[in-house]
C-alpha cells in the first residue's frame, strides 16, 4: 500500500470545539464534511484519546471553525499540539459563545457551525459524530480557506499523532533524499525530530521563514528559536537514527 496515495483525498482545516460544565476545549481537525442538506448535518471524525471527544460525549455538542489561509501558526500550534488537559486554549484567542453555550474559534476563521449530535458511529481509533447544524455565520467571504494540502505543502505543517490522517514519517518514500545527499557536506548534517508533532529539521533545507539558513547545523540553531510546527523549543528534538 502506497501510503502517498492518501495524500491525494481533499481535506480543510477546522477548529472543532465543546463545553461540558465549565470545561471547554478545542482541537485542530482535518475531517469534517456535511452529509446532508435537508436538515442541514455536519461530520466529524474525533480521536478517542482527544480531551474535546470526551465532551462532546457528555455533552453532545459542538462547533466548527474554518480556518483561513492567513491564520497564524501560534493558533494552529496551540489548538492541535498542545493539550487543553495542560493549558486553557481560549486565553489570548478570539471567541464568541454561540448559543449552546460552545465557545467558537472566531480568530484566524472565515465561518463557523453550532451542532447538536444526532448520530455517532464507532469506528476503532476515531469516534465520527453526525451533528445537525443549529447555527452557522460566514466571518469574511474574501479570504480562502486553509486546505490541508496548503498547510502540508506551503507552511510545511504536518498532522498531529491523533489526527485520523496521521502517518508515521518511516512509511513515507523520502523525495528530497537524493538531492539532499548529494549537497551534504562530511559532517554536522545531523537531522533532528520533535517529539510533539514530529516536524523534522533537515540542516541542508534550514528554516528560512524562521530566519535559519539552509546548512546551518542543529546545534548552531539559536536557543529561542522554535519549532515551525507546534511551536516548542529546541529542548523538545532529538537526533535521528
């Protein structure tokens, strides 16, 4: 099975959020999809280990953000790599509380859906929720929406561990690798992993958007600088095999 062959199926970048009680969280997601018109119902695909699946499941609601193509990285980092257990994800973030009392992601979206669960189906790793949509709002019509094909491609994103989506890089046919060989001197050409999202650092390519240049060696990395992913810092990668 040629696992690429995936990466060929269309997917958005969402924000899906819940609130039971007075807890509240939300997560970056790459599934979410209607499934009728008459009523109006939304799908989405949630990991069973993910904090605002246990939410939705007490409280059997929830809301769906659109991100734009210009949201930032802070907010992507924070909704998908970090973990609402640890932090409160709505600090510094714009929201709004729609009617079912959800807290919905209005910061870095184009449009948002209030859902109220009708159907929810069991399939292994992943719980998919059917929610019909009691409310909805179009934030900015001139903005384009973030595909995952444009956060992979053109901000060198990758999925979190529990985003159905989610491929170990191992399986993965390495394209640039003879090229990269090809330019790589004798020594400290080390590549380095985060273990929170997984985002490699390949000397040869560098970070030029985090103002790295291409050959600069891991260690010769400034200490503040972070992660283009999820945003931690240099303490948080490791060397690879």
């Amino acid at each position: 099975m040629q696992i690429e062959a995936f990466f060929k199926l269309s997917y958005g970048l969402y924000i899906v959020s819940s609130k039971f009680g007075e807890q509240t969280n939300a997560y970056i997601a790459n599934t979410a999809f209607q499934v009728t018109a008459e009523p109006a119902q939304l799908a989405i695909s949630c990991s069973k280990n993910n904090y605002t699946t246990q939410l939705i499941e007490k409280s059997g609601v929830f809301a769906v953000s659109i991100l734009h193509q210009e949201a930032s990285q802070q907010l992507i980092s924070t909704m998908g790599y970090k973990s609402g257990a640890d932090i409160n994800k709505f600090e510094e973030i714009e929201t709004i509380q729609g009617e079912l009392g959800i807290p919905i992601v209005t910061d870095g979206c184009l449009a948002w859906f209030e859902c109220k669960v009708v159907q929810k189906v069991d399939v292994g790793s992943h719980i998919l929720y059917i929610g019909e949509v009691l409310e909805s709002k179009l934030l900015d019509e001139a903005k384009e929406p973030m595909t995952y094909a444009y956060y992979r491609e053109v901000k060198n994103g990758v999925a979190p561990k529990n985003a159905p989506t989610y491929v170990d890089k191992s399986k993965l046919v390495d394209k640039k690798k003879g090229a990269a060989e090809e330019r790589k001197p004798a020594s400290n050409m080390q590549k380095w992993e985060c273990t929170v999202c997984g985002q490699i650092y390949d000397p040869v390519e560098g970070d030029p958007d985090g103002g790295i240049a291409p050959g600069t060696a891991f260690e010769d990395i400034p200490d503040d600088w972070a992660c283009p992913t999820c945003g931690v810092t240099k303490e948080d990668f490791v060397p690879m095999d």
